[in-house]
C-alpha cells in the first residue's frame, strides 16, 4: 500500500513540475510537453503495476497458506510411501493440467504433458483437453434483411490455446463458445439479403469466424474454421424461385427456337435462289428425295408427276 501512495506520488509531482515548466514555451511545445510526460506517466503507471504485481506474487499464499502449505509436506513425507500415490500425477500430450494451491494458480502456467507433483490437501487441478472441439449450430430461425425467413445451421470447430484463461476466466468454455455461436449467426446473418446468403457463404463464413475469435479470445479459446451447412427456404419460396427459373429457361428456349428458323428460313431461301437459276437442279433434288425414302422405306411406292400436267390442270379450272 505504502509503495502505491509513492509511486502516485511520484506521478504527481512529475506532471506538476512538467505543467510549471511547460508555462514558459509557446503553445505548441506546451502541448508536447504534455504529450511527453502524460507518455512517462503511462510507462511508470505499467511499470508500478508490474512492480505491485510481483510484490503480490512474492507474497503468495501468504502466512497462514504458507502454513498449511508446510504442514501439508510434512504429513506427505510422513506418510511418503502411501502419499506418494497422491502426489504423482499424469496428464497425456493433449492435454494441460492447471493447478490451484489454495485457490491460487500455481506459477501461472499450466502443467503437462507427462508426470507432475502435486500437493495433497493444499493443491488441486483442472484438466483441459487441448484438441480441436467441433460442435453444430442447431438450426436458427433467422429474418433476413430484405425480409425473408429462412433457417439456417452451421458447424464450428474450436480450440483452447489458453488453458490458464479457460479455467479461470469463464465458468464452461465450451458451452459459452456455443451459446455464443448461435447469436453470432442470428447477427451476421440478420445483415445479408437471401442473394448474399445463397452465393456468398465463404463470406459469411470468415465473418462469423472473426467474430467468435475476437469474443472468445479473453476465454483463451481460438476458433479455427465456421462453416454454414444448410440453408432452409419456406416451401412457397421454393415454388416461386422454381416457377421463376422455369420461366427464364422457357424464354430462353424460345428465343434460341426463333434464332433457329430464322437462320432455316434465311437458308431456304438461298437454296431457292440457287435452284431457280437452273430449272433442271430442282428434278434432281426430287430425284435425290426419292433415292432416300427408297433406302429407308422400301414398302412405299412414289410415281412422279410431270410438273406440266399439273399447270394445264389449274389452268382449265
């Protein structure tokens, strides 16, 4: 405490001395000055702190948990045959043992993998699975911006890259993660129209992991991947884009139809052009008919009829 007042001390008299000196130089160095100092006085803020803070990690237990503590390894090595079952303990390579001796962590850094030693009576610890974790987004019932309901789930996959943070920051780290996920999705979601949700779920994706990463990095949790599994449409929805793509395709066959007899009829025409410069080309093209119904229908009999006949015909009626 006494070295708390000092240091504040200290910071006071320092920015005191700097505003007296500071009077005497023009505006722009007045402000620099203070720029300066309000820059010392952070770094000997931190500095104090760390100072405070590893005067209170000397202190530790304190007297009366130094005691216990002592007592504690006395009656192990009195009891060191059977104690020694107690105080040898294994955790496996994915994974960490966090120790509490007195409810306090021990040495802020977690244990493993392999054999520690632990203190009976006086320590206790958490083991935390180092593995990646993948758990599903249970199907959210979510309003779209423009207005459509849709439902949507998804997967996510995540680690603990902080055993330290996970036990003592945050009660269920896993459950937190999860109960976190599904608002993350109902709020990413609620901001893209069903275009944006449909085409762009790589998008939406990193969205979602950028988000759960920077809330879940206090828990010592990174969150490694978030994928979105299904998109769920109401059932008029499905008909109306059905009938609505079913439309377009239809226009589109139509308009290639047309193109088609268009490109026919513009050949047609060529073609009689070409046969009603030589009269004898159009007995040969019917002749060139006839030898190819004859090859694929032998059955059928054609008798060819004088072009003539047929004019004096309409000619008499």
């Amino acid at each position: 405490m006494n070295l708390r007042l000092s240091l504040g001390c200290c910071q006071l008299s320092e920015l005191f001395l700097a505003s007296k000196a500071s009077l005497r130089f023009p505006t722009s160095a007045l402000a620099a000055g203070m720029v300066n100092q309000l820059k010392i006085a952070d770094a000997r803020s931190e500095s104090s702190k760390s100072i405070i803070q590893d005067e209170e990690d000397k202190a530790g237990l304190g007297r009366c948990g130094w005691i216990l503590f002592l007592i504690s390894v006395l009656f192990t090595l009195a009891t060191f045959p059977i104690s020694i079952f107690m105080c040898i303990k294994i955790v496996k390579e994915y994974e960490r043992a966090v120790i509490f001796r007195l409810g306090r962590i021990v040495d802020r850094k977690p244990k493993g993998p392999g054999i520690f030693i632990v203190v009976p009576f006086t320590d206790t610890f958490v083991k935390v699975d180092m593995r990646t974790i993948s758990f599903d987004i249970p199907p959210q019932e979510i309003l779209t911006k423009d207005s459509v309901t849709v439902s949507v789930d998804g997967v996510v996959y995540f680690r603990v890259s902080c055993p330290i943070s996970s036990v003592a920051n945050v009660s269920n780290a896993n459950s937190s993660t999860r109960l976190l996920a599904q608002t993350t999705l109902r709020n990413v979601l609620g901001t893209k129209n069903l275009s944006e949700l449909l085409s762009d779920r790589q998008g939406i994706s990193l969205s979602m992991q950028e988000s759960l990463d920077e809330a879940t990095d206090p828990w010592g949790i990174k969150v490694e991947r978030v994928e979105i599994k299904d998109v769920k449409l109401p059932h008029q929805l499905q008909r109306a884009m059905a009938a609505e793509a079913e439309a377009t395709r239809e226009a589109r066959a139509k308009v290639i139809a047309a193109e088609g007899e268009m490109n026919a009829s513009r050949a047609l025409k060529e073609a009689s052009l070409v046969i009603a410069e030589s009269p004898s080309g159009l007995q040969l093209r019917y002749l060139q008919t006839l030898t190819s119904i004859a090859a694929e229908k032998n059955s059928t009999i054609i008798f060819p009829l004088p072009m003539d006949m047929m004019q004096q015909f309409a000619r008499k009626n």
